[in-house]
C-alpha cells in the first residue's frame, strides 16, 4: 500500500528514469490485466501425507473427498471405501472429465484452476499404490495398506488466491496509466464538474489519428448537474500526442421521465421507450453470456474466447420483435479494452526508426481506406443481421477508447430480419472491446426538446481565453501538444430552460468534433517481415491472440514461481 503515493509521485514528476519507470510499469500492468481479465483467480497445492493410517483415510471419506486411485500411469475414481485391517476396499469407475486435468500436479507451489467449471479439484485425495492386480471399470478391489506409496490431498491455496484476488485492486492505477503509457496514445479525455471536484467521464473522438479522420463525436454526460446556473467541464491531453479539438458544444434534451435519449454516431436522435434486453447471448464458442450484459455491472463480455478456426469474436443477440416493428434500436454499454491499446503499441513498435515516415505517409490516406483497413482486421465493433441470405453486415460502432464504457445507439433496419427473432451479431478482433450491456428498442422516437449551448468562456492552463478555438465547427482548432495541457470549458443554462416539470428529465451530451496524433520515438530496426505478415485480412486479430498467448505464459511462469 505504501508504494502507491510513490507511484503516483512518479507519474506526476516525469523525470528521472522514465524510460526505466514505464519499462517496469508495463510489465507490472500487463500481468495484473491478465489477472483480471480471467476474473478472481484461484489456487490449489498438492500436498503429500507420507505418514498416513485407515483412520485418516476413513476421516477423509467422512469428509466427503472424492478418491482417484493410481496405479503405474493408470488412474480411476475409488468409491465405496471400506476399511477391513490393514486393507481397503473399493469400487474402481471412470473419472469425470474434469478430474483427469490434474492428475499430475506440479510438485511446487501453487496451481491455478476454474473454481466456476472444476470445483471438485479441491476436493481429490490421490492415493498412489504399487498393486498392479486390477485394472478394469466396475469392479471391487481390495489394497493393501502396505502397497500404498503416498496419498495427496488438494487443499485451497489460500494465500495464492488472495494475492491473484488483492493485487489487481492495488495495481489499478498502475493498469490505467502503464499500458497507455507504454503505448503512448489514447485521445482527449473529459472530466465533469460537479462544484467539488471532476470525474472521468471518457475519452472523445476516438480513433480520428489522422486530419483525414476528424469526426464529430457524441459523448453522454450521466449525472451531469449544473452548478451555479452552469456546466463546467474540462478536457485535457494526458498522453504523448498532439490533439486538435474543432468543437465542443452541450445539447441539453428534456424528454419524459421513462424514455432514454442517445445520439448515434450520424447526429441523430434516438429515443428509447420499452427496451428489452437479449433472451440469449451466445458466443464464439456456443458459451452463453445473457447473465453478462443484462446489466451496467462491470461483467463485461471481453471478446476473448478462441477456437482453431478464428480469433475473431462475437456475440449472438436474440430479441423478441413482439410489436413487429420495422427499425430496432439497439443500444449497448462498451469500451474497448487496455488490451487493445497495448496491442496497438506492440504494433506500431515493429516500424522501429520508420515508424514516423510511415505515420507521414498515413496522414495522406483518404477516411474512407482507413475505415475500410481498420474493418477488415476488425478494430471497430462490427454488427450484423440475420437474414435469409445469412448475416448482412449493417454498421460499426466508433473506437470510443479504454478509460470508461460509453452508452452507444444503432438505428437498424428490420425489414430483412429472418423472422420474429431478431438476430443481431457484434463482432470484433480478439479482445479488442468489452462489453457491459446490451438491449433493442423497437418503439417508434418520441418528441424531445433540445437546447444548443455553445461555450460561455473555455480558459486553458496558461489562462488564455479559447472559446471561440471551440464554439464552432471551422478551420479553428484548440491545440493541445503537451502532456497537462488543459481546459475549462463553461456553458450558462438560459433561464427559461431550468426544468422545472418533474415529469420531465434531461440528458445532457457533449457534441465534439477533432482528430489527435500519436507521438512515437522508437529506436529499433523495422520488422518488415513481421509487417508484411499482419498485412493480410484479420491478420491484427491474429496478432493480438499470439501477443496475449505470450504474456500469458509468461505470466504463469511468474505466477507458478511465487
């Protein structure tokens, strides 16, 4: 705990060693995201009773354990047990399945395992006998006491398992800022007022890297309260690059107290009346996640699961169109994730000394290749419909960034769906994004009000004014290069539009429009072999699967040594 203030300390300062500090910091990150992302971990030990007697066999049978005989490179399941003497008898059977992964456990440390899949492993007593009389299925057998070698018993690990659950909590800090800082690029972040302090809200135009990509961006404020007959917020630059905000403008909607009001990505409103959630949520491999994104939980589907046939992901929606409406709305709580992040960096690292000449030649690529590139090796999170000609792709949610999950709407057209069922398909690269919730609106958009609030004064961190830099869409760009550049954006509310009928609420959405670049400085030879390779369709998702099956294994081997 203590090494925390130290920590932050360091981040702040930016000084000595910073090369050394983020080196390390990675590493450390990178292995507390492994952690989480296969959720609470636990452990078990094997540990080994050479002095044993019936008593303690008996004493363990009472205790319900479930017996794995061992003879030579055999093993059954040993039930029944009686003691007679200085023998055991038993019944042999075949084990179940997932009794036969651990019959050979390390003699050292810990092992982890799937408390939710495999939790009889810590309930196995492992007797070890050198009686080789009997080898069939559905037979009683008698052991001699004097033929048994060793019994093991798995027992908890408990230590082991309350560090993996411990150090993440205590690693987060170090998870938010080692991973971007390693790869050195996100895009603005946005912080709300609320008269005492700012919170994160996220990241806005996500993904716009280059002049060619500039796009509006419509990000919700939840719980956004004015202050004094104000909004104040504050967007700042964090990380190594250089961000170009066009716009940053408020639209206050009042609509009624039980509807919704997103913005898709065009700029167009979407009200939400009689939203359902999905009545199944199955994935890549035929595992269901409805329990996982039926709500704002922070279980987040993490598009992580792998077959032989594909690293690409996805997640198969079912709705009741009950109304048989012709457009759903559908709606989902995302992030993409600090996996993806750290993969991008590890990307960009195989252009060594180049890199910068090739990120040139990039700002000259049309918007339309980009979007085209980035979809075929599955960056955006792509969403599909079943029809009778199978699955018709529809459209792409935006990159929104890793920070904070954002509420994000998709009108779609339903006049192809294959039947009532609607069958709605997310799909994006390995691990690329999270999600939280997902649910389909078939009601038709209600009438909402909506205010327009440009910027009242927008104050940057030299305490130069900058509001007309942000209060329309023009050749006028705010320019934030450095890290700690800042500003305070204010917005008054018109007296006439406090909301004073209580049937009423408001959703308050931050309107913005920019691009950023990355700042990059790598000191290594181009991989041109290893870039040819991931210029191949999908070939990025590939890349992420082989980078995490490396730090996975190592992260084991770390894990396993404790």
């Amino acid at each position: 705990m203590k090494t925390l203030p130290k920590f932050k300390l360091l981040l702040k300062n930016r000084k000595v060693n910073k090369k050394r500090l983020l080196k390390i910091v990675s590493i450390i990150t990178l292995f507390a995201f492994l952690n989480c992302l296969t959720g609470c971990s636990y452990y078990f030990k094997a540990i080994t009773e050479k002095d044993f007697n019936p008593n303690r066999i008996t004493q363990l049978d009472d205790d319900g354990k479930y017996f794995i005989l061992h003879s030579k490179d055999n093993a059954w399941n040993f039930y029944g047990l009686q003691i007679k003497g200085d023998t055991i008898n038993g019944r042999l059977d075949a084990m179940l399945y997932y009794h036969e992964k651990y019959l050979t456990p390390k003699s050292k440390g810990a092992q982890s395992y799937k408390k939710h899949k495999e939790p009889e492993v810590i309930n196995e007593v492992h007797i070890y006998t050198s009686d080789t009389t009997f080898g069939y299925f559905n037979t009683n057998v008698s052991i001699p006491m004097a033929s048994i070698q060793k019994i093991t018993i798995y027992d908890p690990a408990k230590g082991a398992t309350i560090m993996s659950w411990v150090l993440p909590p205590l690693l987060i800090i170090a998870a938010i800022f080692g991973i971007i800082l390693a790869t050195d690029g996100s895009c603005p972040f946005v912080y709300t007022y609320n008269g005492n302090s700012y919170t994160l809200i996220g990241e806005i135009y996500g993904g716009a890297t280059y002049p060619s990509l500039e796009r509006h961006d419509y990000m919700p404020l939840p719980d956004f309260e004015s202050v004094n007959g104000q909004y104040q917020l504050k967007i700042s630059n964090e990380l190594k690059e250089k961000q170009y905000t066009n716009l940053a403008e408020l639209l206050i909607i009042q609509h009624p107290k039980n509807s919704d009001v997103f913005i898709d990505k065009y700029g167009n409103i979407q009200t939400l009346s009689t939203s359902q959630i999905p009545s199944s949520a199955i994935a890549l491999n035929n595992r269901d996640y409805t329990r996982s994104i039926t709500a704002k939980d922070n279980n987040f589907f993490q598009f992580n699961e792998y077959n032989t046939k594909t690293t690409i992901n996805s997640l198969i929606l079912t709705f009741k169109n009950q109304e048989d409406s012709e457009t759903g709305k559908l709606v989902i709580n995302a992030k993409n994730s600090l996996w993806s992040d750290y993969t991008y960096g590890k990307f960009t690292e195989l252009f060594g000394t180049y890199y910068n000449k090739w990120d040139e030649k990039q700002k000259q690529v049309s918007a339309k290749k980009h979007i085209k590139r980035a979809l075929k090796q599955d960056i955006p999170l792509s969403v599909y419909l079943e029809t009778n000609k199978g699955w018709e792709f529809v459209d792409y949610y935006h990159v929104v960034g890793p920070l904070a999950a954002r509420d994000m709407v998709m009108l779609i057209d339903l006049s192809k769906a294959k039947s009532e069922d609607v069958r709605i398909k997310l799909e994006s690269g390995f691990m690329f994004w999270e999600l939280d919730y997902a649910a389909m609106d078939f009601s038709k958009n209600i009438p909402v009000e909506t205010t327009l609030l440009k910027p009242s004064s927008a104050i940057d961190e030299k305490g130069n004014d900058v509001t007309s830099l942000l209060s329309e869409n023009d050749d006028q760009y705010l320019r934030q290069f450095n890290i700690g550049d800042e500003v305070i954006v204010k917005y008054d509310i018109p007296v006439d539009k406090t909301l004073g009928n209580k049937e009423f609420v408001q959703t308050v959405i931050l309107h913005s429009k920019g691009y950023y670049e990355s700042i990059r400085d790598y000191k290594d030879k181009p991989d041109w072999k290893y870039l040819m390779a991931l210029k191949h369709p999908h070939s990025f998702s590939e890349f992420s699967y082989i980078k995490f099956e490396e730090a996975s294994k190592l992260f084991e081997q770390l894990t396993l040594q404790k």
